[in-house]
C-alpha cells in the first residue's frame, strides 16, 4: 500500500508475525518463491465431493466403491467397521445425528447415505433423510473404531492422514474390504471436470437458479478471456 510504513524486522522480530502464526520458524528464503508458486495449483486444493466433514468421506467412498465392484444392495449388508485415523474419529462425533448440522460430523450418516442412495448430496441433509427409517436402520450397521497406532507409519500418516480401512460384512458371510487412504475430490484423487460442473450447479442453482447457474458457470470458465472482472458474478450478458 503505498504511504504506508512498518517497523523493521515486522516479520522475524521476536515479538514479530513469524512468532505469532509459524511457531518461530522464518525461512527468508521463502519469499524468492512468491508470485512464482501457487498453493491454489501447486499441490492444488481439496474439493468435497460431499457437502459434510471431510473426514467421513474416505469410509463412504470406499463403501460406494464395494458396493459397485461386488453389487452389493443395501439389503446384503449387515454390518461396515470402519478404522480410521485419530482425527478422523475427533472429527466425527456424532454416530446417531439428530439435525442436519450434526450429520455433517457423522461417519455412520455419511455411509449410510451413500449405502442407501449411492451419493450424498445437499438434499440429503434434511430432517426427512434423518427421520427415514431405513437410513435410521442402516446407521445401526455402521461402526467405526479410532487406531490410536495409526500415525506410526510414517508413509501412511503422510499419505493418508484421513483415510479409512472398511470391512463390509454380508448376509451371506462374506466380508468384503477397501484401504481408502483419499476421498474423491482431495489433490490425490481429484475430480473430473464434469463432476466439477455438475457440483458448481448444484450449489449455484440452490442461490440464483438453474439458468443463471449455467450461464456464470460459462462465464467463469472463460475468465481468462474476459477484458475485466466487472459484473462477473452476476453472470454478464450471453
């Protein structure tokens, strides 16, 4: 900004910003990196498939992919033990939700959801999902246990740091088992563009509707081309 003036040493002072936010740590040679690297590209971010904790999503993907692989219905299984990270289960504290705002922190919510419907998707956080027997039923199948040696792995703490180890047991007394060590949508297993698309006007649509979606949703995929940003989020002129 310019006028504007700070003390010397704002930074690596003892009193100064990297005490504050990086423990006390200041590398100088990181900033030769600014306007160079970009976290938002490089290692990229994490987009949530589903619209609850992040942390449950490594069960109910490995659940979803079981269940197609094997072709499963609902009805065949009668129990999923999940084992998941430290994290995942501080994350995760609700094993019987009773609003949509505790289901966004249910493991058994979030693969029970995707047992019964094959997804989950913001219409499935309401109290008629919550108060569906069959939901209610299948959540009682559903545990999930913390591995307290979990991170003693130096590899598997790094690379799947909310990852889920799920045993789908059947009725036929086969059990079925899936390491998932990164959900859909996270920077190791992103997602397509077209589920990228279909989830920009899923959210968009439930603000300023479907039409208006598609058209921002155009306009946003051509910022590149744009002379300036004025009016872009209100979609422009097609």
């Amino acid at each position: 900004m310019r006028g504007g003036a700070v003390p010397h040493g704002v930074v690596e002072d003892p009193r100064g910003f990297a005490r504050l936010v990086a423990q006390g740590r200041f590398d100088a040679t990181a900033l030769d990196a600014l306007g160079r690297r970009w976290h938002l590209l490089d290692p990229g971010i994490d987009t949530k498939a589903y619209p609850v904790c992040l942390s449950s999503h490594a069960a109910a993907d490995a659940v979803r992919d079981l269940m197609v692989e094997h072709r499963l219905d609902p009805s065949d299984i009668v129990a999923v033990r999940c084992v998941v990270p430290p994290v995942v289960a501080a994350n995760l504290t609700y094993d019987r939700p009773a609003t949509p705002g505790e289901a966004r922190f249910s493991l058994p919510f979030a693969v029970a959801c995707v047992m019964l419907h094959g997804d989950l998707t913001l219409d499935h956080l309401s109290g008629p999902t919550l108060a569906d027997p069959r939901l209610r039923a299948a959540m009682e199948r559903v545990s999930m246990r913390s591995d307290p040696g979990w991170n003693a792995d130096p590899d598997r703490a790094r690379l799947a740091p909310e990852g889920a180890d799920v045993m789908v047991e059947t009725r036929t007394g086969k059990s079925v088992r899936r390491f998932c060590a990164s959900a859909r949508g996270t920077v190791a297993r992103p997602l397509s563009m077209e589920d990228h698309t279909a989830k920009f006007l899923a959210c968009a649509g439930r603000a300023i509707g479907p039409a208006a979606a598609q058209q921002l949703h155009r306009h946003l995929s051509a910022i590149d081309t744009l002379p300036g940003l004025d009016g872009v989020l209100d979609g422009g002129t097609d």
